[in-house]
C-alpha cells in the first residue's frame, strides 16, 4: 500500500513536507529500542515509535525504511524535524496510543 | 507504481519548466496593415493555423485560418487583417509555469497561445500543446542523460583508476554525547558509498555496523574516530575511541548485556544489542579494548560475493 493512503486512512499528521507519500509501504515495525529497529526492521517499512529525538531520522535513513509514525500526540523535535526534511523521511503524527494505531495499521495492510 | 512515478515526475517538471523554454521563439506574424489576400501564401507555405499580429514589437490580435475562411465567403480579401483579426486574444506570461499553460489548453480549447512580456506587452514567442510536448520530452531526456552519466561514473569508480593496488580512506570525526549529530557518520559512510557504486546488500550490512559502532563512541566515549577503508575486494572500517574501556569484551557481546545509563535507554539507546549487530553484519570482527585506555573495533565487510559472509568471526 502506498504510504499516502496509510496517511488519509489513519488521519495522520504529516510533518514533513508532503512531496513523498508515494513510496510504497512493505510493513511495519514497532519498537522504541534503535538498536531493535537497525536489527530487525525491514526496508520500506513503516515504523510506529514514541522516540522523537533526531536518531530516528538517522535510523530510518540507514534501513531505508518508508517513514515513521509518532504515537500519542508526540510531537518531532526541532532538530527530528530539520533532518527529517534534509533526509526525505516522512515523519507523521497521531493522537492515538500505539496498540490503538497498530490494530488499525494492521487491519490496513496486515501480514506483509 | 511505476506510473504513478512518471506522473509525478512530469507533474514536477510541469511547475518547473516556464513557459519561455518551451515555446517557439522565432514566430512568423503579420502588421495589421497587411492584406488578408496576402495571408493565403502564408498558412499554405508555412503550414499554419493562426498568426499573431503585432504592430510595433506588441501584440495587438490574432487571425486564423477560420478568419481567413470567413472573409473569403465575404468576398472581403482586398480588406486589411486589422479589419477581420481577432483583437480579445488570450496570451500567455512567458515566465509563468508551464502549468498555467496546460490548464488554459484545457479551459480555452485553442491550439495556441501567444507568449508576451508581462510588463512591455511585446510578443515573445508562440506556443502550442506540441511544444509543450517537445519540451516536456526534451527535459526528461536531458535529466535521464544527467543520471545516466551520474551513475556510469559511480559505478565504474574501480574500473577507472589505474593501479596495481586502489585503497580509498575515508575518515570522519565522531563527538561523544552529541546526539543531535549522532548518526551522521554511517549515514555519511552510506552515500559514499552508494555513490561508489557498492552493491546495496554490503552498504546495508556496513551502515547498520558503522551506526551500532558510532552509537558506542557517543553513547559511552568523549569521542573518536571512524575510519573505513575502500578496496575493490572488501571495507574495513576501523573505529577508535579514548573512552573508558571495555572490562569484559565476551560479556558485552552477549545480546541484551548493557551497562547504558538509564536516561540513555529512555532514549532508546543502550539495549545491549549494538555489539552483537555488528557481529552478524560484519564478515569479520575485531574488538580490543582496555580500561581506562580505549576501544578499537575493526568491521570488515567482503564486496565479492564468493567470499564468505553471513555472521562473521569475532576475535
């Protein structure tokens, strides 16, 4: 599914500018541990985290992963944000908890 | 997939491009003084529809071939284009986006648009949904070119140096505590590297190990020193730092084995995992370390496929 549907389906925020919501979601991950996450995420997968500092962005870039979402109304830092831009890593936003967002994100695109 | 892609990519070259680069610069027009007896020679020869019309450098009107038509029915050719022109022309900015121009085709249904000067009125060229075309064409081949060119350079990088042995260095300062720029060293590591044209399989293994690595040093050090070095055959990168010291190396590589304050692991740090994700990423690995003195991690990671890799040795 492409990361734009995910977006309008969930209602997410998008925090970054909207320019790549065409990438193609192969999954998700859902872990708040970045050493977890470089382990074991795959490329093109969507990561649910409540981690808002830069690394994620670094994280992100390095698994080539299709974007990350915040949980429970967190919001990037200034700097997440900036890298995030510099990057081209999708950052969006809920005001859902993670169990919530990820049953939806699962009935979505389930087991791929 | 592959065509949303495309679309996109015209879509951007659409608000990209301005309207002066596509359109035809070199237009044949008439004075309004000319005869319309003197337009027949000149939509047959020069196999056009309409022409502007312009009096002094400006544009004062447009006749067509249905104008034409019209005034020959009329018995009317001895009479001047002023006369029989059109004088509400819609015209197009020749620095607006081509985007405007599509959506006036789209609105207007004419097969043409004269471009004038947004401040003078002075007539800069003409345009039709052809021209659109050609320049749309013509920009995503200059592009494709570009990359073509960008990628042929990359992936040769080898096979274009002259030596009996290449190795390329590549060092780069890590600051210890600074997280903010954390992971800006594997993150710089991966591009060149990508550039270099390295198979993406053995830049993911390497990114994955240069981070776990840079995290260590900004996590638990005041700092150091990455350094990877480029072969045809292998990367070795070579990580060292002054910092503390590893007491026990065989317990630190043991999964989920941590000793990361607190207020690091609430930032998702320190799970106890970096060490033993560079070893099953790297093909080999070398660790030494003494308290008090420092750390030096050794990653090598095989470019040949034939080597062997998969979980690598560690001594």
């Amino acid at each position: 599914m492409v990361l734009g549907t995910i977006v309008e389906k969930l209602g997410l925020g998008v925090k970054t500018a909207p320019r790549d919501l065409t990438s193609e979601v192969t999954g998700a991950y859902v872990s708040d541990l970045l050493s977890d996450v470089m382990a074991n995420s795959k490329e093109g997968n969507l990561w649910v985290t409540l981690q808002v500092h830069p690394n994620i962005v670094a994280v992100a870039t390095l698994k080539d992963l299709s974007g990350i979402i915040l949980v429970n109304g967190r919001q990037p830092a200034e700097e997440t944000l900036k890298k995030a831009e510099e990057e081209q890593i999708p950052l969006m936003t809920t005001g859902l908890p993670t169990f919530q967002l990820v049953g939806k994100l699962y009935n979505l695109i389930g087991e791929c | 997939m592959v065509d949303e892609k495309e679309i996109t990519k015209v879509q951007e070259l659409v608000y990209e491009l301005k309207v002066g680069q596509v359109m035809v610069k070199d237009v044949i027009t008439v004075t309004p003084h000319n005869l319309m007896s003197e337009l027949r020679d000149l939509l047959r020869d020069k196999r056009i529809s309409g022409v502007p019309v312009v009096d002094k450098g400006r544009l004062v009107g447009l006749v067509s071939i249905e104008d034409f038509i019209k005034c020959l029915t009329d018995g009317k050719m001895g009479s001047p284009v002023e006369e029989r022109m059109n004088r509400n022309v819609k015209t197009l900015y020749d620095n607006e986006p081509l985007v405007h121009a599509v959506k006036e085709f789209d609105r207007m249904g004419y097969g043409r648009f004269p471009v004038v000067d947004r401040e003078s009125g002075k007539l800069m060229g003409i345009i039709t949904k052809g021209d659109i075309i050609r320049g749309l064409l013509k920009k995503m081949e200059i592009d494709y070119q570009e990359e073509e060119i960008h990628r042929y350079r990359a992936s040769h990088f080898f096979e274009d140096i002259v030596a009996d042995k290449t190795t390329l260095i590549f060092q780069y300062n890590v600051i210890g505590k600074d997280f903010d720029r954390a992971g800006e060293t594997s993150s710089g590591l991966k591009k060149t590297l990508r550039r270099m044209g390295i198979s993406p399989k053995a830049i993911r293994r390497l990114a994955i190990a240069t981070y776990e690595a840079e995290m260590n040093i900004v996590v638990f050090t005041d700092g150091g020193e990455i350094t990877a070095r480029v072969t045809p055959q292998e990367v070795r990168v070579e990580v060292v730092d002054s910092g503390p010291g590893i007491p026990d190396i065989k317990k630190a590589m043991e999964p989920g084995f941590s000793t990361a304050p607190d207020w690091i692991r609430e930032l998702g740090f320190g799970a106890g995992m970096g060490l033993a994700n560079i070893r099953k990423c790297a093909d080999a690995m070398h660790l030494e370390s003494t308290v008090g003195k420092g750390t030096r991690l050794e990653i090598t990671v095989y470019l040949n496929e034939k080597e062997k890799h998969g979980s690598g040795n560690d001594s």
